[in-house]
C-alpha cells in the first residue's frame, strides 16, 4: 500500500513544499518548490499560501500532510507572522480532508540527518542522498521535504512497534486512536 506525503514548511515569504510516495519502505521523491508571497500586506500573503497549498494538494491528491511546527524565537512579529503562514497552510489541507501532522524542527532534523541541531547545508545534502535527487534542493524545498520523509519514517516506526496505545507528541504530532 501506498501513501503520499505533502510537507510543508511554512514562512510569510517563502512556504517550502515538498511531496515523497512511500510505498513500504521505499520513498520516492515526486516534487517540490517555493511558494513565494511577494510584498504584498499580509492578508494578501496568506492568501497566496492557501491557494497554492490548495492547488499542491488538489494536483497531487497527498493522503496527509505535514508542516513543521513554529518554534519560538526572540523576534515575536516573526514568530506570529510564520504562525499565520503556518495556519494558512494547514486550513488548506483541513479544507480538502486531509490529516495534518505536526512535527518539531529537532524532530525533523533527527529523523532525517540524525541529528536534531543540523543546519540547513546538511539536511539539503541528505535530501539529495535520500530521494536520489541529481542536486541539492532549494533550502525551503530541502526542509519540507524533510517534513515529509520525517512523517514517513515516524509513521513506519508507529506501524512497527504497534498501534495498541494512544501517542502524542514525541512519536507523533497527532493524536492516534487507539485500535484494539
């Protein structure tokens, strides 16, 4: 069985989209790319990040989604503004149905350099070496597809140890039933 992964990582500037096929495990790289917002006032920007992400899913028909989750920094206005951009993104893929997974950047930077604190010179490295890409990504690219494959191994990992107990949180950014 299948699954398509969109990932996301969002920015009032520049949204980085990434979408992989696992099949197994196996990870098939399908696409990525920018979404820039240009200088338009903000309301303008998110709209730009909801369309797009609307058409990504729309043309790719993703079975989930996940998006990095803000992490807080000394600028306030900056930690707000990638919150917005962030909530534009996931309204998107809410409105067509899918599953939104949230995952921190450590987490992310873990699952896919084995190291939490890596820079983004490494994870656009391991992209490359994972998905077999012929060159780097663009860094935005570079991480939402690392968002992507972080879901898909995280989700391999749940399925291996067994879906008996509800997890949040450091497995999964999202509540799981439990399935007895």
């Amino acid at each position: 069985m299948s699954k398509i992964v969109i990932g996301i990582d969002p920015g009032s500037r520049f949204t980085g989209y990434g979408i992989v096929k696992m099949t197994g495990s196996d990870v098939t790289y399908i696409g990525s790319g920018c979404i820039k917002t240009g200088n338009g006032d903000l309301a303008s920007k998110l709209k730009v990040i909801f369309d797009a992400v609307l058409t990504l899913v729309e043309q790719y028909k993703p079975d989930c989604m996940a998006i990095e989750e803000t992490f807080l920094s000394k600028n306030v206005q900056s930690t707000v503004k990638l919150s917005e951009a962030r909530a534009a993104a996931i309204v998107a893929g809410a409105n067509q149905g899918l599953l939104v997974y949230e995952y921190t950047p450590m987490q992310i930077k873990q699952s896919v350099v084995g190291y939490g604190w890596a820079k983004k010179e490494q994870v656009q490295y391991m992209i490359k070496h994972i998905l077999h890409l012929s060159a780097n990504p663009q860094a935005d690219a570079a991480d939402a597809l690392a968002c992507a494959l972080c879901h898909c191994f995280t989700s391999k990992v749940t399925q291996t140890i067994g879906n008996g107990v509800a997890t949040q949180g450091a497995v999964h950014g999202r509540w799981q039933r439990d399935k007895k």
